[in-house]
C-alpha cells in the first residue's frame, strides 16, 4: 500500500480532494488509464484532477465512486471543491475560469472596461466597489485578491495562452482612476506587451460602426477540445459551445482586429495616455 500523504485541506480544498482521490486509486492498485476506462475524460485529465488543477465533474466523480468504491465520497465533495475553487468570483464564471489555464489562445474584447486578466489591483478595487457598494470589507478583498489570481497565467515568459486584447481608446481617456494610479495601471499592460505576452489593439474613438459594438466577448481555443465563447453583461454570463455561433463569433472579432490600429501603434497610444497621467494631463 503506497505512503499516505498529508494534506492540509484549509490551505487548498482541491488538492486535498486530489490527494485522496490518488491515495484511493493507489490503494486499490488502478492506475490513471484504468481508473477513466469507461467514461469520456482521459487519464491526463484525471492526473490534473489529483495534483489539484482541475474539478472533478460530477458524471466523473460517480464513476470514480463506483470503481474506486468509495461509497460516494468523492461525488459528495464535488461541491466543496468547486465552492473552493470560485472563491471570490460568480458561479456564471466557472467555466470560463478552468477554461483560461487550459487554453491555447484567448482572445478578448472590452469596449467599457480594462479586462479582468490585465487589471491592477487599484482597478480591480474600483470595478468590484462600483458593481458591489454593499459588499463587506472581506467580501471586497476575496473578489480582488481572486481577479489579480487569474494574471497568473502570464508569469512565464513565452508559454501558453497566447493572449490578444482590443480595447476601445474610451478606456484610454475614462480617469476610473487618480492620475498616478492609471498611469500605473496602462504602463501594466505595455509591459505585459513588451515582455511580448500579450498582444493589444485599440479601437479608436473615431473608427465608426465596427463590428462587436453591443458587448464583450472571450473566444477561448484549446489542443484538445472545442473552442468556446464566453460573453458577459453586468451580473451574468454565458459561454457558447454551439459550432456556429463560435465560428459567427469569431469571424466577428476578425473583422473587429482589422477595424483596429495596429499594435505598434496601439502600444504607443496606451504609453502616451499613461505619460499625460504621469505628468497629470488628461489624454486627448
């Protein structure tokens, strides 16, 4: 019988879950492959769900039960991991949310507001305050500290997703923000875009009727599943799967990308918005 390892399970509740769920699998002697012989999920998904990285579904975890028989544990902690994993952010959001550190590429489209994956937590704080005046101290704090969670996809230099923001130049000029905090804020993502992890466009003001002008959008792609969109309003959210509406979406942000200036040219207006915040000027 393999060594059990102890696993703080206030520190991660998913990596506790995982834990066990491997323990349980090597206790019965089943390996990854074995263990997923049956069902629609691949011995690679299953070794995320283990160290931690991913949710268990609940059609996964009523077949581990029955092979592993476990009488239902893991089925009945489905819920505690994802409460776990969603702390801080919309339960609309949770797809979108695995989807991101899985993908291959994301491209996103923010005509109001800096997107989630590029905001510093000085932004963060003004956009949950403003969409959440109620909200308590604690409450406040578990939503930012969760949005700034998400950037950690661009740590790495060079690695996947390769990332693809359009920004409308009205976020450039909308002071959401004191001076030096929006000049900290568009100085984020130049560098994120000279440290070539991203790449950004701006749609300028003066551009006319361009394509995707009713909202936002996040197309998602993977290497080894469908691509998805997800769109967002206020307080909810909705990600598409459907073939054809992906394919209408993403030939819309096609045409929006060559409605937009060029990154080059792009990058230079964000760097001369955030100099005139520097030197407390309001961009024009």
């Amino acid at each position: 019988m393999p060594a059990r390892k102890d696993v703080d399970g206030s520190a991660s509740v998913p990596a506790f879950y995982g834990s066990e769920l491997r323990w349980k699998r090597e206790k019965v002697g089943l390996t990854l492959q074995a263990t997923v012989d049956g069902i629609y999920y691949s011995p690679s998904y299953l070794s995320e769900i283990e160290r931690g990285q991913r949710r268990m579904p609940l059609d996964m975890a009523v077949h581990v039960d029955r092979v592993l028989k476990t009488d239902g544990f893991f089925e009945r902690r489905c819920e505690d991991v994802r409460k776990a994993r969603m702390a801080g952010h919309a339960r609309y959001f949770e797809k979108v949310l695995e989807a991101e550190k899985h993908a291959e590429s994301i491209e996103e489209w923010c005509p109001t507001i800096i997107p989630g994956l590029l905001q510093t937590a000085a932004f963060a704080r003004v956009m949950v305050l403003a969409a959440h005046p109620s909200a308590s101290d604690k409450e406040v704090e578990e939503k930012i500290n969760a949005r700034l969670a998400r950037s950690r996809l661009f740590e790495d230099d060079h690695k996947k997703p390769e990332y693809w923001a359009i920004l409308h130049e009205s976020l450039l000029r909308h002071p959401v923000l004191p001076p030096e905090e929006m000049a900290e804020q568009l100085d984020h993502i130049v560098q994120l875009a000279r440290r070539r992890r991203i790449v950004t466009q701006i749609v300028p003001w003066n551009s006319g009727p361009y394509p995707l002008m009713l909202g936002t959008i996040m197309a998602m792609t993977f290497p080894d599943a469908p691509p998805l969109v997800y769109t967002e309003s206020a307080y909810s959210g909705a990600t598409i799967d459907d073939p054809a509406l992906v394919k209408n979406y993403r030939k819309a942000y096609d045409r929006l990308r060559a409605a937009a200036l060029p990154p080059e040219a792009s990058l230079a207006m964000i760097e001369a918005a955030a100099e005139d915040y520097r030197n407390g000027k309001q961009p024009h």
